[in-house]
C-alpha cells in the first residue's frame, strides 16, 4: 500500500501518522520527491482502512500494490535508486562497465588485465575467485587464494572489485569486496538471500537462466526485506530451444524491468551468448534498450583461460569496444562519469 502525502503536509501530523502505521506492525518505505512524498506501507496491510487513510488532511491519496514485491517496486520509489560504488554510479542516468576475467587465475593474469581495463575506461573490476561449474570436473575457481589476488589486482588499479559467492559460509571472506554478486544458480538460494540482507554492501543480483522478471524481483525483495537495498540487478540471458549460442539475451527484460522497479539494471553480454563476437552488438543493444551498465570478460590470453575463453575479448578488443560504448552511452544521456568527479 501505498500513501502519497500532500504537498507541503503539516510535519507533526505527518510523524504521528507514521507512529500509528509503526504501531500496527507496518514497515514504513519513505521516499521523498521533488513535488511528491511517499509512505510505503510494507507488512500486513489488509487490516489497514484506505478509507481511513484518505480522509486525514495531510493524505493526498492511498494505492494498494498488487504485485507481491513491495520494496523492489517502482510505485514505491517512483526515482530511480542509483548504487554508489567507491564514487562510481549505477542508476538515475549514471552508466558503468564491469569488466575483468572469468576466473582469477594467477597474480600476474589478474593484475595485467585489471591495468588493462582501467586503461580502456572500465569503472569496476569483475573476477571469480568461487565459480559454480556445471561439472564437477571442470575448474572450480582458486577459492580464496583468488580472493587475496583480486584484492592486490584493486590494490594495484583502485577500481572496486565484483565477485561471486557461493555459500554464507564465504561472508567473512568477502570484507574488502566491493559488490558481491549472486550468480544466475543461486538466484532462489534464499538463505543465502537473507544473509546478504544484513550485509551493507552492493549486490548484485544475477536473472537465473530460466527464471522469469518477477521471480527475479522477488529475489530482489529477499535482499532488500532484510534491510540492504543497494541491489543491482543482472540480465545475463536466458535458456531458449536456440542452440547455436550458449543463451537468449533478453533485451525485451531491460525496458520490463525499468517499468516494474527502481533498481539498476545492467546486462553481461558475455555469458548471454557465449561467444566472443557476439558481445559487441549486444552490448550495444543493451545500451540502446536502457541498461544502466555492463559487464564484460576480458582475459589476456582468451585460447588458454581456465574458464570461458569463447566469450572472452582481448584487452585490445575490450578497448576498441569501450571506445564506441561512451559514445552510444553518451547517444542515450548516460553518464560514465568516473570516480570523483
């Protein structure tokens, strides 16, 4: 439910309604516009009276929201979250790039390609130290020796680092990361989801591949019911009858969820199709459909990576693309303003 107050109500009645909606067990989303101020009322509002609520003087008009995401929902939040990240924007109008390896490697590799996409324009840095691998045989990530070598690769750059995690297990490890990224298998994990909650740092909340928007909203609403809601969200395609790519990139997701949330929504060309040639035109696709960033995988050496060399561009390709990307961004009103600025 939401209770739009009228332009410049009295504050105290204002503060007693908010005490009297406290004490029926409501949750109180406020958020404050220009012309307009919002009350969200989040919890059981099925006792409370719209009639009631509208006819206080300092009511303009009382909604009930149908959708079962309340915190996530654009009516709620009518202006756009923007995420700061170490001075780096995401959201309302401020575009960035995440780009880095897969996998972490080695200490060299890390650190190579982490100059190499500060040089070319990227505003944080991605590398999985933990990756969830559909085989068992297949490389499982570094664990957190990786960890320790993506925090020298930011030590040596000061771009923020992004990294997935797999387990609550893996909290204490993640102190010094920046963004922690939930991957597409671990969308519904929700214990996990009510963990990162409690942590107030940004998430970033990757679609599972064959989830639908509100399923991913929902998620979304885990994290943010448990009083974090600095949470990015991921369109990284989804699984079709198509087999001649690894995924469908979604674009038609981007301007869906710009219209049902205020969250930022960003887009990882690379593993939504899972071929390097391909991560140039959806880029800019994403770009053009709305998305507030991008994420990209780039390895020194793509023929010998341990993990999805086919999707990944070379720090020279990266660089061309970065070129064209602040020039479409730009096209489009978005802002890659750099940290600081």
């Amino acid at each position: 439910m939401i209770v739009v107050l009228k332009k410049g109500a009295d504050e105290e009645k204002v503060d007693a309604l908010k005490q009297e909606l406290t004490h029926m067990g409501l949750q109180l989303h406020l958020s404050d516009g220009v012309n307009t101020s919002l009350i969200g009322l989040v919890g059981d509002t099925t006792e409370v009276d719209a009639e009631w609520l509208s006819a206080l003087d300092v009511v303009e008009s009382v909604k009930r929201i149908k959708e079962p995401y309340k915190k996530a929902n654009k009516d709620m939040h009518p202006k756009d979250t923007v995420v700061d990240i170490a001075g780096r924007k995401i959201g309302g109008g401020f575009f960035q790039v995440i780009a880095g390896p897969c996998s972490v490697e080695t200490r060299e590799q890390m650190t190579e390609v982490a100059l190499d996409v500060k040089k070319a324009g990227a505003g944080l840095l991605r590398g999985g130290a933990f990756k969830p691998r559909t085989s068992p045989y297949s490389f499982q990530g570094l664990g957190d020796e990786g960890l320790k070598m993506l925090l020298e690769a930011k030590k040596a750059t000061g771009l923020p680092i992004v990294t997935e995690i797999m387990s609550t297990d893996h909290l204490p490890l993640f102190d010094e990361v920046d963004v922690i990224q939930v991957g597409t298998r671990n969308m519904q994990n929700f214990q996990l989801l009510k963990e990162l909650g409690k942590v107030d740092k940004p998430i970033l909340l990757k679609r599972g591949m064959a989830n639908t928007l509100e399923e991913l909203l929902m998620s979304a609403e885990y994290i943010m019911a448990g009083g974090n809601e600095k949470v990015i969200l991921c369109e990284r395609g989804i699984r079709t009858f198509e087999t001649s790519m690894r995924n469908t990139l979604d674009v038609s997701a981007i301007p869906m969820l710009k219209s049902k949330t205020h969250l930022p929504v960003i887009v990882d060309p690379s593993h939504a199709a899972g071929l390097r040639f391909m991560v140039e035109p959806l880029t800019m696709a994403a770009i053009a459909a709305g998305a507030d960033g991008v994420m990209i995988e780039v390895h020194n050496n793509p023929e010998k990576a341990l993990c999805d060399g086919k999707q990944s561009l070379t720090p020279q390709a990266f660089s061309d693309l970065m070129s064209k990307v602040s020039r479409t961004a730009a096209f489009f009103g978005k802002d890659m303003q750099e940290a600081g600025e």
